[in-house]
C-alpha cells in the first residue's frame, strides 16, 4: 500500500495549476519576476510581462524591458525588467 502511495501522489501533483506571478524586487528601475518552474511553467510569459509593465508604471515607468531570467533554486526562476 505505502509504496502506490508515492507514484499517485506524485501523479497528482502534476495537476497542480503553475503559479501566479510574484514580484520579488522592485527598485524603481528594474523588477524581478518569480514563478514556480516545476515542469516549465515559469518561462516567460505576457503573464510575466503584463506583471513587470503593471509594477514599472506604479513607478512612473511607461515600459517595462525583458532584460534576463536566472534559476533563484530548484522550482523557482525569476525574471528581470528593466523600466524605462
């Protein structure tokens, strides 16, 4: 029993919905986006860009400019905006 508790649960997790968009630093000039990367689902998005556009005009930015993406851990990327 213990060990079809593993492979189901695991089965399961992989219709966990990805994540929303997190800003993880905001400095005026640039934003960083994270996301959850479990099976590709933190890639760069117009989620992720719609994001860094909604927090640099916060900021009296009118655009937000991809500049780079970085794993921060196993499961989570971030992204960086430039905003101009």
């Amino acid at each position: 029993m213990r060990n079809l508790a593993f492979p189901a649960l695991l089965t399961l997790s992989a219709c966990v919905p990805a994540g929303e968009p997190l800003v993880s630093d905001y400095n005026g000039d640039s934003v960083k986006i994270a996301m959850t990367n479990w099976a590709g689902e933190g890639v760069r998005s117009d989620i992720t860009d719609a994001e860094a556009l909604r927090i640099c005009n916060k900021g009296g930015k009118r655009t937000a400019e991809y500049a780079s993406s970085r794993m921060v851990n196993d499961y989570q990327l971030e992204h960086l905006y430039l905003c101009l």
